[in-house]
C-alpha cells in the first residue's frame, strides 16, 4: 500500500512538469521572467479590475438613463452577452497576435458615444450606430495594414491629443451622477444636484438612498485603491450594491410603499434567456437592419446623413484609435514590457487584434472593442505573457452564465465605477501646458465641450477648430499640417451644416 501511494505521488509530480513543461515551451515563462502562478493571478487581476465592464455596458445600452426606459430596444441579457463574447475576443486576439498580457472589452466612452450621441442624440437606431461601428473596425484594419494610421495620429494636435482621454472621462463622470440621481434636470438651470433634504415633503427616503449609496461607493473604491487593492472598482460595485439592498430592505420593512414596490418587481431569469435575447435582438442586426438609414434620412435629409456618416465615423476612429495606442503604451510601461527602444512590442499586432475585435464586436452588437486601461493592474501584477490574456478570456467566459445575478445590481452600484472610471482618465490632464493660451484653449474647448453639449464628437471638434483658428490668427498657419486642415474642415462643415 505504501509503494503504491508513493508511485501514485510520483505520477502526480510528472504530470504537474508535464504541464509546467507545455506552458514553459508555449509561453517562454522562464525567459520572460515569470512563472505559471504569476500569469495566472495577474489574469485574474485584470479580471476583476475590469469584469464591472460587463454590468455597466449592458446597463447603459438597455436602460441609458437609469429610468427603467428601454431606448435602444435590446434587453439587459442580450447586451451582457454581447459584452462577454466581445471581450472574450479581443481578450484572446491580442494574445494571439500580439502575444501581450492585456485584454479588451467594449470602451468606456465610446459606448457613451455610441448609445448618447448616436443614438439618442443623433436619433439613429440601434442597428444604424452599429453600421459606424463596423465602419470603425474595416477602417481601422486597413488604416494599421497600410500604415496609415501614423499619418492620421500625427495630424491631430498633439495637445488636443492629450485633452480627449480627459474630456471623455468627465463625460463618463457626469453619465455616472445622472444615472445614480446625483445629478437632475433642472427648469431653470439646466442641471443641478439630486435633494437629499431628508425633511423635504416633495422628496423621499427611498429616493435618497441610492444617492447616499452612489457617494459611499466612490470614496469607498478610492480608499480601496489607496491601499492597492486589487479590483477595487468591482469591489466598489458589489459593496454598493450590497448597501442599497440593506438600506431598501429595511426601509421596507418600516412598511415604506415605494421600497417594497420594488422589491416585487425583482424575478430571477433563466440565464440561458440572455443568450436568447443576444441572438434574436443584438446579434448580426448590423446586417440586417442596420444599412437601412430610410427613416434618418426622411427626417434629416441626405446631406445631414452624409456629414454625420463622415465626422461620426471619424469620431469612433480616431478616439478608439488614440484611446487604445494610450493604454498599450500606459499598460506595457506599467509591466516593464516596453522595448530597448521605449516602444510597445508588437504594436501593429495588437491595434490589428484591436481593430477585428471591434469589427467582431459591431457583428455581436455592440460598441467600440479597446484595450483596456485595467489592464495595467494586471502587467503591474507581474503579468509578462500571453497566458495572462487567455486566463482573462476564461473567466469572461464563465461570467457569461451569472447574468441573471448581475442583473440585480442597481444603477446607483455602477454609477460608481462610471465616476471612478472618470477621476482615472481625468489624469492627462497634468500633461497639458495650460500656461500657454494657444495651447490651454484648445485642450479646455476638447474637455468641456464632451460633457457640456453631451457629444463627444463636438468637443474634439471643438479642439481641432480652435486650434487651427489661433495659429492662423497668430501667424502661425505654416505650422499646421494639411491634413489637420482637412479633419477640421470637416468637423467645420458638421457644425455649420447639420447643428
């Protein structure tokens, strides 16, 4: 019995080699500096620095304004779906490509765009914005195969560059407090802040609470991420969560109408009902009913169509294209990744694997597919091969069969990672030279315009104008490059024409 337990240790042993020997010769761990249990917690560190992406962007896309009103007509399952598949993607694109320990998801701020801007502003329709979606990605593959892409990325200024990642994320910010009730329409105004005046007759207890919650959940994300806590902001998330339902629950119990009201509107699905949904209301409708532009054109005219075909498309390009050469860059310095050149590995590979994962990502349903920032906890967490991506691709797996539990989170809980996710790209702003007018205004007109006009393409636009305004005015028009003349007249044309 001894020799047998003692041959069974033994075998157990030469199994576990054989396996760190395949991942050895497939991932060069030693060489790299890493080991199969690094990989693996990193992996599951990006993981959960990221995996909030999945019930903001279904929540955004089935219910944009946090009000039970469904917009875009797709439902919360068929968009969790959606999100899941597309990470899981991109996730393992650039691995594969690449060979990078970073993954992807649909964009934060590109999927405001898409569902506040283009849908709900411009008044296309779900299927119609996915059209510019797929236009994005068959753009930008032939834009990173020709090499294209560098001319366009240096004929944007580069300090208008800089504003764009900060003028996204107070947008997403001012999203984040719409949707938890923090920030309200006003008569006179035009916004101000929710009341929580507790001795008001017009407001509520039950209406206070996810309020309260919303402001808890961000300092407590803050402080969760001053100690380095990995997953902080789905931590946030979840403990928020867990306080609304605490506070809801007893404010029923005092017998409050409106909390137990809620409560019976609560069911719990079939998880299998999402991908239902995802295959009858998000997926292929790009085509087929997304190139019929009949009813946008009849309301707006051809020549509106035309501009907003144009200047929107180009949005979506060049934001994906500088959101995603900012984060491989940001993510790979984190992981000590970058090259004896200073540069990114593997650069072409991974805008490629960016630019199908969003192509792949319009055929699903969904929005922009980037690189994601979180990624950078990840490389940070000792992260140095592939096999960190494909660990993040196998969680977003798993995760696809629990969306009836995430589906119970509330707005106010992912109102949190909005806001946080915003004082995040609220950084580049220390990279502007604000003392010098010339530069300061642009970047100023690019940040403020995004949330100010609830467009991100105007505030880019914005930027651009006014750029090339003070430099001709200035005696300075030799400077700019003719291509930089090309894209704002082109944004030019969409303010004087279309707005």
């Amino acid at each position: 019995m001894a020799d047998l337990e003692k041959d069974e240790v033994v075998e157990t042993k030469e199994e576990v080699a054989a396996n760190e020997s395949f991942f050895e010769k497939k991932f060069q761990l030693r060489k790299k500096g890493t080991t199969l249990k690094t990989e693996i917690v990193a992996g599951l560190t990006t993981f959960m620095a990221m995996v909030y992406i999945l019930m903001v962007n279904a929540g955004m896309f089935a219910d944009p304004f946090g009000n039970g009103f469904n917009v875009l007509g797709v439902s919360y399952g068929a968009m969790y779906i959606t999100t899941a598949l597309s990470a899981i993607i991109g996730t393992v694109l650039i691995g594969l490509l690449a060979g990078l320990p970073l993954a992807q998801a649909p964009g934060m701020g590109l999927n405001a765009f898409f569902v506040y801007t283009m849908c709900v502003g411009f008044g296309f329709t779900y299927a119609n914005a996915l059209v510019f979606i797929l236009i994005d990605g068959i753009v930008f593959i032939a834009l990173t195969v020709t090499g294209l892409r560098e001319k366009i990325f240096k004929a944007i200024p580069e300090d208008v560059k800089k504003a764009i990642p900060v003028g996204i994320g107070l947008f997403i910010a001012f999203l984040g407090a719409q949707n938890a009730g923090l920030v309200v329409a006003d008569a006179s105004t035009g916004v101000t802040m929710g009341s929580m005046n507790l001795l008001s007759k017009t407001t509520t207890w039950f209406q206070i609470i996810p309020l309260i919650c919303v402001i808890l959940g961000v300092i407590a994300i803050a402080t969760l991420s001053k100690k380095n806590v990995k997953g902080s902001v789905l931590w946030g998330i979840l403990g928020t969560a867990v306080l609304y339902y605490v506070l809801v629950g007893i404010t029923a119990l005092c017998g409050n109408a409106e909390a137990k009201a809620f409560f019976d509107t609560i069911s719990m699905s079939n998880p299998f009902t999402a991908f239902k949904d995802f295959g009858t209301m998000t997926f292929g409708k790009v085509f087929t009913e997304g190139f019929n532009f009949s009813a946008y054109i009849e309301a707006n005219g051809m020549a509106n169509f035309i501009l907003i075909l144009i200047t929107s498309s180009l949005a979506f390009c060049l934001v994906d294209m500088f959101d995603t050469l900012g984060t491989l860059y940001g993510a790979c310095k984190s992981g000590n990744l970058l090259d004896e050149k200073g540069d990114v590995p593997n650069m072409n590979q991974a805008m490629l694997a960016d630019a199908i994962a969003t192509t792949a990502g319009a055929i699903l349903g969904t929005s922009t597919v980037t690189t994601f920032v979180e990624s950078s906890a990840g490389t940070a967490a000792g992260g140095k091969t592939a096999l960190t991506s494909y660990v993040v691709a196998i969680l977003f797996a798993i995760a696809m069969f629990l969306s009836p539990i995430a589906q119970l989170i509330p707005s106010c809980a992912t109102a949190t990672a909005l806001i946080y996710v915003g004082v995040l790209m609220m950084k580049n702003v220390r990279d502007i030279e604000w003392s010098d007018p010339a530069i300061a205004v642009p970047a100023f007109l690019t940040i403020a315009m995004m949330p100010f006009t609830y467009n991100i393409s105007f505030g880019i636009g914005f930027g651009l104008v006014s750029y090339v305004l003070i430099r001709v005015f200035t005696g300075k028009a030799k400077e700019v490059s003719v291509s930089t003349y090309v894209l704002t007249a082109i944004f030019l044309a969409m303010f004087l024409l279309t707005h």
